[in-house]
C-alpha cells in the first residue's frame, strides 16, 4: 500500500474518513491549515504536501493513513502496526530530549540573569 494517497475531488468535509478530517481529529492540523495546504499543494498528494510543508512529520501521516485504512474496513499486518509505533515512540523522544534541552538552556539562562 502506497505511504501518501491521492486527493479525490470530494470536499474535505465531505467524507469524515478523508486524510484531512483525520489529522485534524487527531489534532494534528486545523481546518484552516487543511485549507491553505489544500490551496497550495502543488501535487495531488495531500499528505506529501502537509509533510513538505511542516505541518506534519511523515510519522504523523503514515499513523493517520493507517487509521484511515482501518476506518475503511482494511487488514493491517501486526508487524506494519509495531513498526509505527515503534517510529512514533522514537520521534516522541526525540521531541521530549528537545524540550528537555531547552528547558537546561532556559534555566542557565535565568542564572545568569538573563545575560548573554
């Protein structure tokens, strides 16, 4: 199965199951970042062009397309499943060690008094 569908000429709002409708119930994006991304892809390939566009990571839309298979009524293989997760978990660290980070940086800046 493909990583990115093509956009069909629904409207979004149209099927509740759509990639878009998907990301945002999983409050990845909101509607109106769904729109500008809808008015600025430059493919047919929605989830590209949210990935491209930063809106989402590639991990992000690979958990949405799955969902969405199995909202349709698609298998998906157990290893396919643990290798999300497994890349979700990965990139939830990455993102926390990041935040961690900061949060150091902040506190020696307070120390400091805020002086370069």
């Amino acid at each position: 199965m493909p990583l990115f569908k093509r956009v069909n000429s629904q409207s979004p709002d149209d099927d509740p199951t759509s990639i878009g409708n998907l990301l945002i119930e999983m409050k990845l994006i909101t509607r109106e970042q769904l729109r500008d991304a809808l008015d600025r892809i430059e493919t047919d390939l929605l989830g590209e062009s949210l990935v491209k566009l930063e809106l989402i990571t590639e991990t992000q839309l690979e958990l949405a397309l799955a969902r969405q298979r199995m909202l349709r009524g698609e298998r998906l293989q157990p290893q396919a499943v643990l290798t999300m997760v497994d890349k979700a978990q990965t990139e939830q660290r990455r993102v926390f060690d990041g935040l961690a980070e900061l949060g150091s940086l902040a506190s020696m800046a307070a120390k400091q008094g805020g002086k370069p």
